[in-house]
C-alpha cells in the first residue's frame, strides 16, 4: 500500500551558492557518505529529501540527515530513510540543465517489492 508520494525539483545553481555562502549548511543537509559529493548529485540528493518530507507529511522534527541516498550495486539510487525502515522507499533521481529532480514513493505491506 503506498503511504505517500513526493516530489521536488532543486536549481543546482542555487544550492551551490547556498552551500559556499553558508558552508555549516553542507553538514546540516547531508549526511558524511553524501557532504562530498559533485553540486549536480547534492542537488539530486536534497531534492529527494525534501520529497521524503512531502511523503510523509512533514513530520516535526525530522531531521535531513534522516535521509540518505547512496547507490546500490546496479548502480540504482537507494534510499534510506532512519526512524521510517517499516517502510519500502522508491526513489527516482534526474537532472537537465540546471536543475535536479526527485521522486519518492513511501510504501508498506506485502505489496512492496520488485518487478522480479
């Protein structure tokens, strides 16, 4: 059963000036596995976070480092999300231009699982 959906799009552009005006930012937003990483992928990243939060409805106090999108072996991003592992995340991540997008889809139940 799908719990919630969400969707973001962040201007790659504008996170990166964020993250150089602001640099605590980066720790606050991202976890050590993601804080490395390319302005391109930290935008991917935040987009998805911000879409767990519209999933779940905003939920006080949840913390954006509760989010982590790291890869899989097959080379698919992988979401986690810390407090909510009863759920199954499916996150799908783009980028154009300048711009990053994310969707998320929160699911439990049996109905979870692959196409396979």
């Amino acid at each position: 059963m799908i719990v919630g959906v969400g969707i973001d799009i962040v201007a790659i552009s504008r996170l990166e000036a964020a993250l150089a005006r602001t640099p605590s930012l980066r720790e606050r937003l991202f976890t050590p596995a993601e804080a490395s990483l390319p302005p391109e992928s930290l935008a991917g990243r935040f987009a998805a976070k911000e879409a767990v939060a519209k999933a779940l409805f905003r939920p006080k106090g949840m913390a954006w480092r509760q989010a982590e999108v790291s890869r899989g072996a097959d080379g698919r991003p992988v979401l986690t999300v810390l407090g909510y592992e009863h759920l199954t995340w499916h996150v799908s991540l783009a980028h154009d231009g300048d711009f990053a997008t994310a969707m998320v889809i929160a699911e439990s139940g049996s109905a979870a699982g692959g196409l396979g």
